[in-house]
C-alpha cells in the first residue's frame, strides 16, 4: 500500500513538473515571437522612411 501511494505521488509530481516546463516553454516562445514582430515592423518602417525619401528625392530633381 505504501509503494502505490509513493508511486501515485511521484507520478504526480512529475506531471506537475512537466506541466510547468511546458508553460515555461510557451511563455518563452510567445516572447521571442514579439520580439521578432517588433524587429519586423522597425525594419518595415525603415524600408518606407528610405522609400519616401527616395520618392521625394525624385521630386526636387
């Protein structure tokens, strides 16, 4: 009886474990895929400052 419990509790345990690691892990993906959004759109408007200084460029000249 006492063998069942400790293994009933171990086998809960780890389950509580994995479930923290697995959160662990979607918190940490869900931070890297903003910071990857954020490094698009600062490139992207980049890219339309050069665009729309070229397209004024073009107008003076």
């Amino acid at each position: 009886m006492k063998t069942t419990i400790t293994l009933l509790a171990g086998i809960f345990l780890l389950m509580m474990n994995s479930c923290n690691n697995s959160n662990e892990t979607k918190i940490k993906n869900n931070q890297v895929m903003q910071s990857t959004e954020e490094q698009k759109k600062g490139i992207l408007h980049g890219i339309d400052l050069y665009v729309e200084g070229g397209r004024k460029g073009d107008q003076n000249g």
